[in-house]
C-alpha cells in the first residue's frame, strides 16, 4: 500500500481537485492495514524510482508490455511495491478493500495528471506512472507545469525517454530523463552532459538533406538542420560500443520516426561515424543541448513520409543553396534560423567532408579518437 501511503503523505504535491481521491487513499489505508494478516511483511526492496526504458532493457522486478507499440514507445513502469511469491500466497485482498482500490483507480481518471494507476486493483500491482521516477517531494511545479503544457508527444518524449550520460571522454556513467538533460539549470548546476547523433543524408546526387524541426519541439522549434538529430536511449541495443553499433542503431530507429524511412532502406552498417563533437548551446534561456555528438553520413536514395509531430518541412540542397541559406540566417532574412550544431559543422567540417562524398573517399575522412570540444 505504498502507493496510497505516498497520495496521504503528499498531498501538498496535489491540486484541490484530488482531495477526493486522497480521502479514498485515506480509507483504503486504514481497510487494509485491519485486515492485513497477522505475520505479513512487505519486501523490504525499496521503490526504484528510475524509470527503466525498453523491452530491451528489462531488469528484473519490473513491469510493462509492448503490446500494440514499437519499442520506440514501450517503456517499463516501476513496481511500488514489490512483494515475494510467498508474500502474495498469503495475502488475499479482502473484498472491502479490493473495493476501495477500484474507487481509487476510477477516481484517478478524474484526478490530475499528476498521478494515475494501472492494471487492477490489486495492492502488488499498483503502478507509479513514468512522471513519478522521483519521489513526489522532489518533483518540482516547474516540471508539473512543464508536462500539463507540452505537446501530447513531446511531452512523451521529455518524460519517458532515458538519455545516455557521459563524461568528456565519452564514457557512460548513468542516464537521466531527457527532460533533464535539456534544462539549462541542470546542465549547469550538474554539468550534465549526454551522448548524441547527427545523420547527414546524401542522395545518390549528393545534395544533402534538410529538415525543419516543428514548431512543438521544446529546443529549437522551427529552425533548420541536417537530416536527423537525436539521442541514442539508454537501452541495450543503443548502448552497444562496438563499431558505434549504438548510434548507428539509433540514427535508423529515428528516421524512421521523423522521416518515415523504412529501417530497410537503411541498413546500419551503411552509416560511417566521420567524428565526434562535445557542444554546449542554449535554446531560450530555460532549455539547451550539452552533447557529445556522434556525426554520421550516409548516403542512400530514400523516399520520404515525414511526421509531422517532429518534422515541419524538408529540402535537398547542393553546396551553394546550403551557402545562401546558411547567408539568410547569418541576415536573419525570412526568419531563416540554424541549429548551433548544425552550424558548428558546417563551420568546422562538413565542406570538406563532402568532398570525400563526391569522390567517394568518405572512410579517409573518418576520425573517431578525437572528441572535438566545440563549447
């Protein structure tokens, strides 16, 4: 009964209209602590409040199903309370209290969004929902306000995807929301710093794909870029080092998402890994990146679907359009705006790379020991 213990005990976390609910949590604590039998133990595994990310990934003791979704939108809920297979042998749920428990699950369709529960009203299968990764004491109204305001799939993506966190050496030493990661004041206070992919796609042409991102991305809405840019999620298939095999995995997994480009039009030994950068750049003052970005190539005739929740427009260009364009920003004419990372490779690398795409020398161009510290 964790869960209903964690609604009494913070109800200043929740707004006026969950009093209903806390006063059925409130009931249900006290039905189930008089009938609870004599000699019964909850586990002492404590609540793990990170939120583990894929199927992939699955640790043991936690819950979740893929059923209807793609891996991209599956995700693993934590357990609040975890209990022994002896434990739950014991323990029947009483009828008055199982009763309780399926008020408190309809009351939480009218409560906040700041909770809800899962699966049936049984107590070891209530649910924390994936904004509850930290204890409610520690959520704070900017992120409550945040996550009531986004777009439905922004909001999904700040919340529930696990970013990779890395050191200057681009070794891994935890992962954090992507929320987090993108806040100006952690990235700060913290010096959080996560791991990143740029694909630059070529056609068979060589003019270089382009994407507008939406207007409802948190960083950067509406400014131009190179074909994707992403993060690679703390997940097995997206954590694995050799040959960048992660970011590679990655990279296809997100066209996919963005573009619509089917995963077999892009193989993901095609992409060559040419570089690593570390940047850091703010957005509006509130969100920003702080990445160590993997720059990947390909070059492949595709055809494209793009979503429209992420991707608000898309254009080929050859080395002069990209000049005039990069010029319009520079002018601020038609409210033409790069991405800071975009910009650093275009300053820094890629007219130079592209002429390995001409010649089709792009593996003598590739050097991953360096991590260039572009800040």
């Amino acid at each position: 009964m964790e869960f209903a213990t964690a609604l009494v005990t913070s109800s200043s976390f929740f707004t006026k209209p969950d009093a209903c609910l806390l006063s059925i949590a409130a009931r249900t604590l006290r039905c189930y602590s008089s009938a609870k039998p004599s000699g019964f133990q909850a586990s002492p595994r404590p609540i793990r409040h990170r939120l583990q990310s894929r199927t992939s990934h699955r640790p043991s003791g936690f819950l979740g199903s893929t059923t209807g979704h793609r891996e991209t939108d599956s995700c693993m809920l934590p357990r609040a309370a975890v209990y022994s297979d002896r434990e739950k042998a014991s323990a029947r749920t009483p009828t008055h209290v199982s009763a309780n428990l399926t008020r408190l699950h309809a009351s939480l369709s009218l409560a906040s969004p700041a909770i809800r529960i899962a699966s049936a009203p049984s107590a070891s299968r209530l649910l924390l929902s994936p904004r509850q990764r930290s204890a409610p004491s520690s959520m704070t109204m900017a992120a409550v306000a945040d996550e009531t305001t986004m777009d439905a799939v922004q909001r999904r993506l700040m919340f529930e995807d696990e970013c990779i966190l890395v050191d200057e050496h681009d070794n891994v030493i935890g992962h954090e929301s992507k929320y987090n990661c993108h806040l100006m004041e952690k990235i700060e206070s913290e010096n959080l710093l996560h791991r990143a992919f740029s694909v630059f796609l070529f056609n068979s042409k060589y003019e270089l794909l382009l994407q507008q991102r939406s207007a409802t991305k948190v960083t950067f809405p509406l400014v131009w870029t190179n074909t994707c840019c992403s993060h690679p999620l703390y997940r097995e298939s997206e954590l694995i080092a050799e040959n960048y095999l992660g970011a590679r995995n990655a990279a296809q997994r997100k066209l996919s998402d963005e573009l619509g480009i089917p995963a077999e039009d892009l193989p993901v030994d095609q992409f060559i890994p040419l570089g690593r950068m570390l940047y850091k750049a703010p957005s509006d003052g509130k969100w920003g990146e702080h990445e160590l970005d993997y720059l990947l190539f390909i070059i492949r005739d595709v055809k494209l679907l793009p979503n429209p929740d992420e991707v608000a427009g898309v254009k080929y260009v050859n080395r002069d359009q990209l000049k005039d364009l990069v010029k319009k920003a520079d002018a601020g004419e038609d409210g033409v705006k790069l991405s800071p990372w975009f910009r650093l490779v275009v300053n820094n690398f890629l007219m130079k790379w592209w002429d390995h795409v001409e010649k089709g020398t792009l593996l003598e161009a590739v050097d991953m020991k360096t991590i260039h510290k572009l800040v």
